[in-house]
C-alpha cells in the first residue's frame, strides 16, 4: 500500500482527535484465542462417532484435516494470514494419544504434550475445554445434571481432569489458560421438573471446582445456552443459572453471541457484565437465525460489541475467543474471515473518538451525536487496516485469499485416505 494512503488517513482521522498509530499499536497487543474445531468440523481425534449434543456442522467441503498433523498444517496456514500473536483453543477431544484410547476422564496433561510444543514454538496461548458431547455417555444429552450418578460422576472427574490440563497450559507457556465448561444438556419437550436438573448441575460444579487452581494459570468460566438442536425446551445451564452461579461462586460468565434470542445483544450485555465482573470471556460467532454457527462477518453487531469493549476501556478485560464452525466452504478461509473480522471490528472501535461522542450524549446533543456517527462511517479506515496487515507482513485485502486457494490446490487433495494421528 503507498504511503500517501496511510498518511492521508492518518491525517482524517487526526483531525478529529484520533491516532491512527496508537490504534494500530493497541490491536497489535490483542489476542484471540483461535478455536481448533473449526478445522475439522468439532470431530476430534477420537473417532468416537458423529457430533451430538444439540450442535451441528452443516456442509461437507473436501479436505478437512483427519488427524493432528494436518490440523496443525491448517493452523499454520491460518496463523500465517492473520496479524499477530493469539492463542489456539482446544477441546478435549483434541488429545494426542499416539492411538492409545484414553477415556475423558482418564486424560492428563501428557496428552496434550504435543500441543504445548505447537504453542511453545509459535508464541502462542492455550485454552481448553472439556468435552461434554459426542459421546456414548452424552447419547441422552445429559451429562453434568444427568439424574444417573454414573453418568454424572464420569463428567465430573472429566471436568476435573480438564482443569489439570488446563493448569498444565498456563503453567508451561506462561499465558494464563481459559477453561470453559459448556454442556449440551436439556429435553426436547417441556419438562416435568426444571428445578431438578439445575440443581443437580450446581452440585456437580461446586464438586468440579472445589479443587483451588491458581489464577494465574488457569481462569475458569461457564457457557450458557437458550436451546439445542432436538433440545428446544429447556436448557438446564441458561443464562440465569451462570449468572447466579458465576457471582456466588467467584466464576465467569462466558457470553456466546449465538446462544441468546434473535433480537437481544451480546453487545449491550456487556457494560453491564462489566460493573460485576472482572473479566469476560467471549465465543464470538454470526448466528444467522439460530445458533448457525456461520464465520464471523464485519457486521453491524460485531462492530457493536467491539465498541462496547474499547469504550469501556475494558481491552484487557475481556478475553476474545471465536466459535463457529462452518464446514460448507473451505475452512481456512472460514477460520481467516472470521479472526481478520474481530480485528476489523476491534479497529474499527479503536478509530472512533469515544470521549466526544460520550460528551455530545451527555449534553443531549443528540442530532449532532447521529450526524458524527454517520459521517465516521466514511472514514478511510480500510487504509488503517491495510497499514495494519502490513506492519504485520500478512497479506491484506484479496491476496491472503489467492494463498489459501493455492494452499487448496497443493495440499487439500492429498486428503483422500484415511491416515491415523
Ligand atoms: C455450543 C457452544 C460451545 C461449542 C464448543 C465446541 O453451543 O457454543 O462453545 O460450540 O465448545
Ligand atoms: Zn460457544
């Protein structure tokens, strides 16, 4: 990109009391935590059957990775189109065994040994999460509030494990490591007892929890849900019950954007969230009706929910992470849109002069408020963004796509037999 495009913007957006390079210098420091289940459309290395749990990938574009080698091929690919240093998310389900079967809650940390040294030789974070579905135990899609002990002791010690692994991440790399309990559980039709189930959900977190993980290594936060696919009802762990069961108990609230109703916003959840909670921790998607799972766009709410976190000053509160797996068009370029969009979005807020605007609405001066607004929109901003890639010798615009079609071409095809990991 020439110069003069840069410095034309540079001077814009001076013009109304924003640098341009300051904005540019905070995103650099910004980390998303990349979701490994992308890649492979949440299956996971244990060949353990189809996914469940009231999730589903939708689509069947060839080349998905089969084993940990070509996931973290795929990663590579994607790491090298998107500016910075982030961190990689993993599920349980993710373990590298060397082919032994290793049961959920038999897993330690040395089976993902293999992914501290992925991450120890990029310069990346890791986050985790235990599996609580695809699994013959999560067939009924009950897991943490199952009313059969067996079943609900077995998803406990998996959770528990979980946090060891977890603890072992932070510990290794020195990033503190997020764990994040999501659970698929719920009825189909309404049910005869809503109390039961939620309570046997919070004496199954309180025994998972009980075990003092030290901070620094580990955070740990819960994920709430609306409904499932076939799980329409009721969902044992809503909204309600986390929020309650966060701020009784020292935990987080993890917000998924794609887990509330059509018409309410993650994004105004989150000052609120902000008054209560130190951190909050994000799964960003694009729910396109329901929980669809799409990749993240450069759209109105994500830009939303980036100006809410800029304006809150709250960079550093609140931890990104994506969620979305989209397993109908290539899935590299599924995974780059969606990490380069949460940037777009996160510069786009850090381009706006926040304090006027909070003055002109604090003087009722609500035509001018409207009017700056709309005017900010034709900013040069998609210059600051290709300076942006630049500084970060990665691709802009088109041509990071141009490399995942050629990547397309070499690698992908060759995925045609089964190998093992
Ligand atoms: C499901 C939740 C959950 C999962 C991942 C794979 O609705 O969003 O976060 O998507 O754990
Ligand atoms: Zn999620």
């Amino acid at each position: 990109m020439s110069e003069s495009r840069y410095e034309y913007a540079k001077h814009r957006y001076a013009s109304i009391g924003v640098d341009t390079d300051a904005a540019i210098n905070a995103l650099s420091e910004l980390k998303i935590s990349l979701h490994c289940w992308q890649g492979d459309d949440v299956g996971g290395f244990e060949n353990s059957g189809s996914l469940s749990g009231g999730i589903a990938a939708t689509g069947n574009y060839p080349g998905k990775a089969r084993n940990a080698v070509e996931l973290m091929n795929d990663i590579d690919k994607v790491l090298s189109l998107v500016p910075g240093k982030h961190k990689l998310n993993i599920h349980a389900i993710y373990a590298i065994t060397g082919g032994e079967k290793v049961a959920r809650n038999k897993l330690e940390p040395k089976h993902f040994e293999k992914w501290v040294d992925f991450a120890k030789q990029r310069g990346l974070g890791l986050d985790i999460n235990p599996t609580l579905f695809s699994h013959p135990l999560a067939a009924d899609s009950l897991t943490l509030s199952s009313p059969d002990e067996k079943v609900r002791r077995f998803w406990i010690e998996h959770c528990k494990a979980m946090r060891r692994v977890g603890e072992y991440f932070g510990r290794e790399l020195g990033i503190t490591c997020v764990n994040n309990i999501w659970i698929p559980d719920g009825y189909k039709d309404l049910p005869a007892d809503r109390l039961g189930p939620r309570r046997r959900l919070k004496d199954s977190l309180d025994e998972i929890f009980e075990e003092k993980i030290d901070k620094q290594y580990l955070v740990d936060t819960v994920e709430s849900k609306l409904f499932g696919i076939g799980l329409e009802s009721y969902t044992v762990g809503s909204h309600e019950f986390y929020m309650n069961y966060a701020a009784k108990n020292k935990l987080i609230c993890l917000l998924d954007n794609g887990h509330f109703h059509a018409t309410e916003l993650v994004s105004d959840k989150i000052p609120s969230m902000l008054l209560f909670s130190e951190i909050i921790p994000l799964h960003i998607t694009r729910d396109v009706r329901w929980d669809s799972d799409h990749a993240v766009l450069f759209d109105d709410e994500i830009k939303e929910i980036a100006k809410e976190i800029v304006r809150c000053n709250a960079l550093d509160r609140v931890y990104l992470g994506l969620d979305y797996f989209d397993a109908s068009i290539n899935r590299i370029a599924a995974w780059v849109t969606g990490m380069r969009n949460v940037q777009k979005a996160l510069l786009y807020a850090l381009l706006m002069p926040h304090a006027q605007l909070k003055q002109l609405q604090d003087k009722g001066d609500f035509s001018r408020l409207l009017v700056v607004s709309e005017e900010l929109k034709f900013y040069p901003f998609a210059d600051v963004w290709e300076r942006f890639c630049s500084k970060h010798n990665v691709p802009s615009s088109k041509k990071w796509f141009d490399s995942v079609v050629q990547y397309e071409k070499d690698v992908l095809p060759k995925r045609i037999t089964i190998k093992k990991c």
